[in-house]
C-alpha cells in the first residue's frame, strides 16, 4: 500500500478519535476552565487531522466514504 493512502487512514481514525474525545468531556470529574479547554484542543486537532487525511486521501476515497455513510438521498 502506498504510504501517503496508510497515513491518510491513520489521520482519519486519529480524527475520529478527538471526535469521541470531544464528547466523552462531559464525563470527566474536571472544572469546567480545563474542560472547556481540553474540549477545544481536542476539536481543533481533530478538525487539522480531518484536513490533512483529505489532502492525503484525495477526493476519490473521500467521494467513497461519503456515499458510503449517507443515509438520505436528495
């Protein structure tokens, strides 16, 4: 496998990652300061690892996925 197609996957479960992080936050034992913080540290890398799995992936893999996950057609 092409190593740009491996670290684009890599990058993209890393974004789902911060997704899940974002919203298990509220489940921590935190003041509300760190959590607020922590919730945007984590949404910002999320959304930077987001973008470059797409640059890495390319627009056929990305058109892929997303009609792979819609559920409504229009």
């Amino acid at each position: 496998m092409y190593w740009k197609t491996t670290l684009g996957w890599f990058t993209l479960i890393l974004s789902l990652c911060c997704t899940v992080l974002v919203y298990s936050f509220p489940f921590f034992d935190m003041p509300v300061k760190k959590m607020t913080v922590g919730m945007a540290a984590a949404m910002i890398t999320g959304k930077g690892l987001f973008a470059a799995s797409a640059m890495l992936l390319g627009k056929p893999v990305l058109e892929q996925l997303k009609r792979r996950f819609r559920f409504w057609k229009k």
